[in-house]
C-alpha cells in the first residue's frame, strides 16, 4: 500500500473521491434542469475521466484541439465538438477523416474557414453540422448577437454544411474577482445567447442547439430556459482560481501537486522541486491577478508560493512553521488546466492512499507528421 507522501516528487496527484463528487454533481446539475452534457476536455485530456463522464450521462464531449478529438474517436467515443474553427487545408483533412468516424459539429464565426472547410466536403461527398459562435463579451471569437442571422445567412450558401445552432465562451469571467460579478456575466451570458436565438428563429432558423460553457457561471446557465447545451471543463478538478471566484471552498478542489522541500536558505524562504512546469505561471486572467501566489499549500497558510522558476518554486514563510528539508507539501494549484497538461499521468488516490494511474493520454505531440 502506497500514500501519496511515499511518492517521488514532483507528482500530480487526484483525489478520487473529490473528482467523482465534482463529475456527478455538474452530471445532476444537467439532468435536473434538463441539459445536455457536452465538458470540455482540455481541462483532464484523460479518456479515462471522458468515460466517467460518458458513464453518467454525458452526451459528447467538447474539444480544445483536433488531438483531443482524435483520441476521443480512437477510444470509441462518437459525438465531438470542436470548439473553433478549423482552417489549414492539413486539420481540415483531419477533420474529415474523424467525420468519417464520428458525428463531429464545427464551430465558425467567419466566412472564410466555412468555404475552406466546404470546399473539401464537397471533395469528399460529406456533411457536416456547425455552430455559429456568439460573443457574449470575451470578445475573442464570435459575432455579436446581432450580427448572428447575418452569418447564418452567408453560411447558407454553404451546400455541404448544415447549420445546427449557436454557442458561447464567457471567458471573460476570469477577468471578474468574486461571485456577485460571476453572476453578471452568468447573465450576459444568458442574454447573448437568447438575442442570437431569437433573432435566428425570426429569420426562419431552427436553432437546435444553444450552448454555452464556463465552470464559474454553469450553475446559473443550467437555470436558464433557452440554453440546452453545457459545456464547463474546469469542474472536474476545481482550483485556486476557481476558490477565489467564489465557485467552491478548498476542500472541493480534487487535483494537487506533491513537492519536497529541498532548501532553506533563508529564513523565511524554502525551496521545493516543482516549479513553473508543473504550477504553470497562471495567476488570473486578463490581466487580473485572483491569487495571492501560484498554488495554495494545504494545510500551510503561513507558506505562500511565492515564485517559479522552471524545475523549482520558492515557498514564502510568513510566521512560525514545523516544516523542515526533505519534509512534502501539497499543493493546489492556480489552474488546474494547466496542471493537468504537464504530466502523461495523475496518481489517483483515496484518502491519500493511491489507488490507480489516470493516463493524461489526449495531449497530442505523440502524433508524428507525415513528411513528403
């Protein structure tokens, strides 16, 4: 039997009990308010955490890259999302050969991705589904809401793909420092989308999917009466970001990092043996800082992870502590996405005694190009 403070360091590690409370209280959310469940993969790119969620109840999954989806498809699963739009004549390509496969919906917010993408469907005699993608105020990808049928009516011209409904990101809640602002953007959220729907309906569209994903705003979008699709990605594991939104308390956040305190230069200063590339430099968004340092150390509130460096971090200490050199802390890390995208592997664990190894195995970079 194996606990988690045996292992060597740097490891990441998810508390098994916390992920499958998280993944079956989003998969309750769904049902209760009559949603369909498509997360996003980026935040775990495990297949295994795909078929626990598959397993209660998810519809599909929504992907960040064509690796994702790729893995997906090889591991049987059938409905993809993509999450944008696709270009280069080669993920074009990709694409088609999943479609092969897979019932796989794209995203498009431009012309001109949609008349590549057309072009090679007529090629190959295939069909495929799209979203139109709605700024409701990230102001990343998307049209305004106002601007919806007017895509949606260029994109007609497009024999080979079938319009199906809309979708947003509302990214720009990261930007926001507690829950009362996460509210307000729950609600431009909301209110976007409904715009666009409405506007689309009017113009004789049949919107059949209306979705939209952020794990901060989720709980009010799974309330509102228009939207039927969502597709949060952070929920699974929750982090430090997530507790200084207000989503969760500490004790809900499932994926954590394990360090060893390697040095004690200083007083008031130690050394661990993760850094930069298993923290991640993340601190907020858009410029917002929401955490004091780049992880909250469990069970330590006079440490503070103070700054990274590549392999290591430097640990504040801020008053009396009983940890010394060669002692391990646990860590939360800022973004658990992050995380989670810098190891093949997370240990699972139940009450810190480990349990399985959950393969991170839809990362991409195992794919070699085939070179002409």
């Amino acid at each position: 039997m194996t606990e988690i403070f045996d292992l060597p360091t740097p490891a990441f590690l998810v508390d098994l009990d916390k992920l499958e409370n998280n993944l079956k209280e989003m998969a309750d959310l769904c049902r209760e308010n009559k949603k369909q469940l498509w997360p996003m993969v980026k935040t775990h790119k495990s297949t295994e955490i795909a078929k626990m969620q598959a397993d209660l109840g998810a519809k599909g999954f929504l992907v960040g890259t064509i690796d994702e989806a790729e893995k997906l498809v090889e591991c049987g699963f059938k409905e993809i999302m993509l999450a944008y739009p696709v270009a280069s004549k080669e993920n074009i390509e990709r694409v088609i050969t999943l479609a092969k496969n897979a019932h796989i919906i794209l995203s498009f917010d431009t012309k001109e991705a949609a008349l590549k993408v057309d072009k090679i469907c007529s090629e190959e005699g295939l069909y495929l589904d799209y979203l139109i993608i709605i700024d409701s105020g990230l102001h990343r990808f998307g049209v305004i809401p106002e601007k919806a049928p007017e895509l949606a009516k260029t994109l007609r011209e497009f024999h080979h793909l079938k319009f199906k409904g809309i979708a947003t990101h509302p990214g720009h809640v990261y930007a926001k420092t507690n829950s009362v602002e996460v509210k307000a953007v729950a609600e431009e959220e909301a209110n976007a989308l409904r715009m666009a729907s409405n506007l689309l309906e009017k113009e004789g569209f049949n919107v059949e999917i209306i979705a939209t994903g952020s794990t901060p705003t989720a709980f009010y979008a799974a309330k509102d009466d228009k939207i039927n699709v969502l597709r949060p990605g952070n929920y699974v594991f929750y982090d430090a970001i997530q507790i200084a939104l207000g989503t969760v308390p500490e004790e809900r956040c499932a994926l954590t990092v394990i360090a060893t305190i390697v040095s004690h230069p200083k007083e008031d200063l130690f050394i661990i043996d993760a850094g930069s590339k298993c923290f991640g430099l993340d601190k907020g968004a858009h410029g917002v800082s929401l955490t004091a340092g780049y992880g909250i150390v469990k069970g330590h509130p006079e440490l503070t992870v103070e700054s990274l460096s590549e392999e290591v971090g430097k640990i504040r200490i801020s008053g009396n502590t009983n940890l010394k050199v060669g002692d391990k802390i646990e860590v939360i890390p800022n973004h658990a996405c992050s995380s989670a995208n810098m190891t093949s592997f997370l240990i699972g664990h139940r009450r810190g005694v480990v349990e399985k190894i959950l393969p991170v195995d839809a990362r991409g970079g195992s794919r070699i190009p085939i070179l002409k």
